[in-house]
C-alpha cells in the first residue's frame, strides 16, 4: 500500500524477491506510479518494467521479468501489484 507517495504497506509471498523500499520510502523512481494519475478505482494496465526499480541489482538477477500494475484509490491511497517471473537462479 502506497499514500502520498510513501509505501505504508508490503506483503508478499515466500518466494517473490525482497523489495528494496522499505516501509517510509518513496515509491522508486521509474515505477509506473508517476505515470498519469488514474481515477479511484481504476487499475493500470500491468507493464513490464526493469527489475531494479523496485528490487535493487542483486534480486533482479533471479527475475527475467518484473510487471507492475497500479490501483488508485481516494485520500492519496494507492496499491501497487507487482509479479515476477523468477529465473533458474531465483
């Protein structure tokens, strides 16, 4: 869960990668979070995007694919999916 900006929330399964934010930073720069505002309730489409935007280089290595998808809500609320397609490594 993200609100103003600033993640509040992270939960993940056992075998997704750890994120490189921790909880009170800022959504990293080059996440599809500072694309177009959409409206409440209206989710983005789920995009590819580079792995160390939100993993750091060392777990990007076990990822050949990392997609976002983004779901606006009111008060500056957002939450932020992200699903990884892991390597052999990973």
């Amino acid at each position: 869960m993200v609100r103003d900006g600033r993640i509040t929330q992270a939960a993940r399964p056992d075998d997704f990668p750890w994120i490189a934010p921790k909880i009170e930073d800022l959504v990293p720069q080059g996440s599809i979070f500072y694309d177009e505002p959409l409206r409440p309730g209206e989710p983005s489409i789920m995009e590819e995007c580079d792995p160390e935007v939100w993993l750091g280089t060392s777990a990007a290595r076990k990822v050949d694919i990392l997609s976002e998808q983004d779901l606006d809500q009111r008060d500056g609320w957002a939450m932020v999916l992200l699903h990884a397609e892991l390597n052999e490594a990973g």
